[in-house]
C-alpha cells in the first residue's frame, strides 16, 4: 500500500479525533465553569487507551475515535416528589422500570455535598451554554479552517490563460480521447499562434477578466473571425482568430451538450485566489445551508447508502459518508498526482466540512444529541418565564428521563446507520477520483 495514502488516513483521524477532543472542551470548561462536577472527559469510545486523573476528573482516549464524551453527575432529575438523594425502586411498567434504572444509574455519582453541582439543578440558560459548547466548537474550528484555507491559500479559480494542457487539434467530445492524432483538424488556437502561457484581456473588443467571461463570449460569437487581444510576456498583443462551431457540454451542466456553438481551443489555468475575511462568512454560510439540507434529507440519502453498499448502484457524491470513508479520502487526497498546496487544501477542507456537519448535526433537537439537551433546557427557560408572568409557583426541572425510551430507540437507529456508513465505505466507497 502507498505510504502516501496511509498517511493520509493517519492525518485525517488525527484531525478528527483533535475536533472530538475541542468539542469536548466545549462541554468541559462551561461545565466547569458552572460548578458541574464532571468525573470523565473522554475522546473516543470503547476501551480506554490511555488516562489519568486531575482534581475530580479523569482525563483519557479510547480506542475508537468514533466520538467522545464528558460524564457530568445528576444528568436527570429524581422522580418528582422523591428525595434528591434517593430513588424509588419499584415500577409499574417495563418503560417506567426503565426510566427509574436511568434515574438510579445518574444518582449513584452524587455524593454528599453535591446536591448543587449536578446538572440537572443549574440555571436553564447555564444548561443551553453547557450543551451548545460542544458544537459551537465545531463551528469555531469549521470557519478558522475555511479562514486557512481561503485567505491564507485561496480558492481554486480558473484563469483566462492559456493551460500547456491544452491540444492543438480538434477532438470531438464523442470521442474518449485526449491525445491528438495524425489527420486531426488543428485548433483555431493553434492557428493563430495561441502559446502556453497567454493570458487573454478581450474578446472582440470586450473585456476578459474571468475564464467564464472567455467561454461565454466565445461560445456566443459562433463560427467566424474575431479579433482576440491577450497579454504575453507582459506585453499587449492582438491577434486574428477564425473560431469554428463545435458541440460542446454545457456550462451549467456539463452532462447536456450546446450544440454547434463557437470553439477556440484552448484550456485555462488553474490558480488559487485568496479571499477576504467576508467572503469566509459567505461560503460557510452557504455550506452551512447544503449541510442543514442534507439532514432533512438524511432518511432518503441513508437509502441510497444501502443500495450501494448492497446492490452495487453508485454513491452519491453529495450522500453521507462516514468516518472509514473520510479517512479514506484522505489518504485518496495525499497519494494523488496533486500539487502540495492543493494537497493542503483538500486535506484542509475535508476537515472543515467534518467540523461542520458534525456541529450541524449535534443541534438536531433529539436526544441522545446536544440539541435533544438543548431543547430541554429551552423548555424549561419558557416555562419558568411563563411561570413568572403569570405569577405562579416555579416549575419543576424538565424532567428529560421521560423520553429516554425514544432515545434509546433514536441511539440504536444512529447505530445502525453508523454501521451501514462503516459497510458502504469499506465495500463501495465514495471516491474523489474515477
């Protein structure tokens, strides 16, 4: 195996376990802060690799980085009208049974002296900081990356200029070929003296900033003279070009073809632009929603991972994938014929679109997620208020245990999914390249 590609594997876990441990701090330290007494904090799941104990927390890395966690006591509330520090024994239903072993299994942490450091009893607002700490890391880490990747290496851009891949002959798109052959028609580019390295300014006295400006004028033109102005060497230079129509994939969908439409020849250059500050925002404000669309979509996109882990049919590229997938598109990334910088880069964003939907995910308003969490302690800031308002009695905590028979039923569905992500990336995975 190309060492290359294992090094990519390593660098991406690497990668996302250091964004499993920052989201952790993100529960950690306003947890802390709050008077939480937190017993672990983990990175990963499964056996421990590794730990050691600092004050009242142990510290420590597990065996899977599929995850993490920090173990905070009195996660639920005793049933209401017990005492805090005891619970009742008998139930009257297997549900029921359920929740007062959850409830048993929270207290057994609370030691005398803890009545106010368990979660449960903090301030609502401290309790929505605690929960949203986890993924607001992960936003914070998504757009430092995209920051990186955008003013401090740029944004992969086409240029008008003339690529030394581009052909001097003629090969029509039917054709699977790329290398010219005797007999070949060659290119109106080719012609009239086009070189590797031209940058054009104008098409038939219009301006050319951009390749998509290039393409436009050019197609719209048709067959026929044209004038052509570019810049070689640093010098202005104009020359006469015969353009011919030709078929050609469309612009805006490359899988519909534009039929007989004006033809050079010639390919661009690709150069990465850097960008300001702003446009970061603009561009993760634009994943964030593809992101947040893809989750309404998840149960349909989880269909299409099962055909294609189990009836051959293609991954969609814009489908989920799993943390197997991702490492090995990482490694796919480093074994590549790229360039270092676009190594960089594509290593980079594949980090940062993890952080991402990581982040978007964990809001989701179900338990066992931040967002399930998140909700409760919302509800409950809107029934105190209203409580206040109307000037009646304080309620009681929001008593989360109540749901745990649709968490457990929502983890078991997570992992079952997680499972068929791990199947499809090991047997048909998503890959960058053909």
């Amino acid at each position: 195996m190309n060492w290359l590609y294992v090094a990519g594997i390593v660098v991406f876990l690497v990668g996302l376990m250091a964004s499993i441990a920052l989201h952790e701090i993100g529960h950690l330290v306003p947890a802390k802060l709050f008077g939480v007494r937190v017993t672990q904090y983990m990175v990963g799941f499964g056996a421990t690799a590794w730990s050691r104990r600092k004050g009242e927390t142990e510290y420590g890395i597990k065996w899977l980085p599929l995850g993490g966690y920090i173990r905070m006591i009195g996660m639920l509330p005793p049933r209401p009208g017990d005492d805090p520090g005891t619970v009742r024994s008998s139930s009257t239903g297997p549900w029921q049974g359920l929740i007062e072993t959850a409830r048993e299994a929270a207290q057994e942490e609370v030691r005398p002296g803890d009545e106010d450091r368990v979660f449960y009893r903090k301030k609502w607002w401290q309790k929505v900081i605690i929960m949203s700490g986890g993924p607001a890391m992960n936003f914070v880490l998504a757009f430092l990356l995209y920051a990186l990747l955008l003013v401090g290496i740029g944004l992969p851009g086409l240029k008008p200029i003339v690529s030394p891949d581009t052909n001097t002959c003629v090969i029509p798109i039917s054709e699977k070929r790329t290398e010219c052959r005797p007999g070949d028609q060659q290119t109106p580019a080719a012609k009239a003296g086009l070189k590797p390295g031209d940058q054009i300014v104008s098409f038939a006295g219009a301006k050319v900033t951009t390749w998509d400006d290039a393409t436009r004028l050019i197609r719209s033109h048709g067959a026929g003279p044209v004038e052509l102005g570019i810049v070689r060497d640093g010098k202005p230079v104009t020359l006469n070009v015969t353009l011919i129509a030709q078929d050609r994939p469309a612009i805006d969908d490359p899988k519909k073809i534009e039929k007989n439409v004006g033809f050079l020849g010639v390919l661009p250059t690709q150069v990465m632009e850097k960008q300001s500050l702003g446009v970061v925002i603009g561009y993760m404000g634009e994943l964030t929603g593809r992101v947040a669309g893809s989750l309404l979509n998840l149960p349909e996109k989880m269909v299409g991972v099962w055909n294609a882990a189990f009836s051959g049919h293609e991954r969609d590229p814009a489908g989920p994938v799993g943390v197997v997938g991702a490492g090995r598109m990482g490694g796919e990334i480093l074994a590549s014929d790229l360039s270092t910088e676009m190594k960089i880069f594509n290593v980079v964003n594949l980090l940062a679109g993890f952080n991402l939907a990581i982040g978007m995910f964990n809001l989701i308003p179900l338990l066992p997620l931040d967002g399930g969490h998140i909700a409760g302690g919302l509800w409950e800031g809107v029934k105190r208020a209203y409580a206040r308002i109307r000037r009646r009695p304080e309620p009681a905590y929001v008593d989360i245990a109540k749901v745990l028979p649709v968490t457990y039923a929502l983890a078991f569905v997570m992992i079952i999914m997680a499972g068929l992500l791990v199947y499809a990336d090991l047997f048909n995975p998503l890959k960058l390249t053909g």
